[in-house]
C-alpha cells in the first residue's frame, strides 16, 4: 500500500479524484431539491467519470510500455462521454423548462406522478 | 505538486457546487470543476479531451446561466423533518458507500499494476484520435451524432410544450 502511494502514478491519483467528485456529484443528485442544482451535480459526476477514463486510458498505456497504440479506445470513449452529457444536459434543461411551466416550480419533488 | 493543487482544487469547487444553495454560485463551482478538470487532463498529457471539456463546459455553463436568468422560482416550503432528515441520511449514506467502493476499486487497480509511473506520451495524440474517431470507432462516432440531434430535437420538444 505504501508502495502504491509514494510511486509516481498520477492515474491512480486521477482515479480517486474521480471517485471523490463522482461520490460529490452523487450527494449533489441525492440531496438536491432545486432541479437546476441536480443537473449541476451530474455535470460534476460527468467529470468525474471522463477523468476516470483518461485515468483508464493512462493505466493501460503504462503498462503497456507506450501510449498512442492501447488508449485511442478510451479517448473515443472520453469524446463519446463529453458528447453524452452535453446531450442529457440539454434534456435536461427541456425538462427542468416543462416542470416549471407545469408545476410553476423548480423542486424535483413535485414530479411524483409515477411514484408506487 | 501541481497535479495535488488543481485536484485539490477541483473537488473543493465540486462540493462548493454541490453545496451552495444559490444556483449561480452552484454554477460558478461547476465552472472550477471543469476548468481544474481541463487544467488536470492538460498537465496529465491528454490535452484535446482538455480542449473538447472546457468547450462542452462553457456551452453548458452558459446554458444553465441562461436557465437561471428565466428566473424559474425555487423549491419553497420546507419537508417534513422526519422525510428530510432521512433523505438527507440515505443520500449521505449513499454517495459514502459508493465514493469508498469506487476508492476500493483504484487501490485494487493500483495493487495490480506495476509502478510504471506516468505514461509517456506520444508527440501528437489529436490526429491519432481523429484517425480512430473516423476509422475503426466510426459506429460511435456515428451514433453520438444522431444521439446531439435526438437531444436537441427532444430539448426543443420538451420546452416547447403541448400548448398546441
């Protein structure tokens, strides 16, 4: 363990600071009530989650003794992420736009239709 | 020593963002996050994923400003205690287990590996990617245009309404 700490492995870093905002991000969708507030905490988890792929992409580069051959997967896949989110963000921006014309509020709470 | 700094600074703009109850200053943390995001991902050697995160960043930033200016009302009234305070505990209790899971994961990762240390990086990473964004990933590519489309007609829908 004390190994794995003091190498000079910034993707193992980069993985915990991807978890780390990734629990944030988490507690931010959780928590939240403001539906506005909500889609920030998942812009956050997004983050989090292209951080882990280039943390990914690192990994597997080291360890194959180079970079350009093992990680081009990970990086289409760090570009197919950025464009998912900016995609469900803008979802969600039409949604949070329907729920304050219908509900005449932000509160996530109000949507309770399907709530068994 | 860098790298430490702008992670540490990234996850105190995260739980400022995630913790502020002002919308714009919400908005300003998720601004931090990105840009220490890209700045992290810049000095880790990847810096077109840096480049396309601080694009997508300010366009959704700028969104959520302009969603913010509409000046839709806030959540007003407060819950129940009891409900509350348990939603408050099952969501803490939530993102803790699943921060340490994650956690686990990159120290089980780190156990396996071998102290390789930072991955060299080849002299220029962007026309590989293009390569591979338009070659063997051309199935993705594609379908992550059709998905943009597909979101901004649903978004267009949805804001739109069924006044009609």
């Amino acid at each position: 363990m004390t190994a794995i700490l003091t190498a000079s492995t910034p993707w193992f870093w980069l993985m915990v600071l991807s978890s780390a905002l990734f629990a944030v991000g988490a507690a931010g969708v959780l928590l939240k009530r403001h539906s506005v507030a909500a889609l920030i905490a998942l812009n956050v988890m997004f983050v989090a989650v292209i951080l882990g792929l280039a943390s990914v992409a690192m990994r597997g580069a080291a360890m194959a003794g180079q970079t350009a051959a093992t990680s081009h997967t990970a990086h289409v896949f760090m570009v197919v992420v950025v464009a998912v989110a900016a995609a469900c963000t803008a979802v969600g921006l039409g949604l949070v736009v329907a729920l304050a014309r219908t509900k005449e509020s932000a509160d996530v709470d109000c949507v309770n239709t399907l709530r068994w | 020593m860098i790298f430490l700094t702008f992670a540490g600074v990234t996850l105190l703009a995260a739980v400022l963002a995630c913790w502020f109850r002002s919308v714009n200053s919400g908005l300003v943390g998720l601004m931090l996050v990105f840009l220490g995001s890209a700045f992290i991902l810049a000095i880790v050697g990847q810096p077109f994923i840096a480049a396309v995160l601080v694009i997508s960043g300010a366009a959704t930033t700028l969104a959520l400003f302009l969603l913010s200016a509409v000046g839709i009302s806030p959540p007003h009234g407060p819950h129940p205690p009891d409900r509350r305070r348990a939603q408050v505990i099952l969501g803490l209790c939530a993102s803790v287990v699943l921060g340490a899971g994650l956690s686990a994961v990159a120290l089980t990762l780190g156990a396996v590996a071998p102290d390789v240390g930072a991955a060299v990086e080849s002299p220029s990473t962007i026309p590989m990617i293009g390569r591979a964004l338009l070659g063997p990933h051309a199935l993705a590519f594609e379908l992550v245009a059709v998905l943009l489309l597909t979101s901004i007609v649903a978004s267009v829908h949805l804001a739109k309404g069924s006044s009609s």
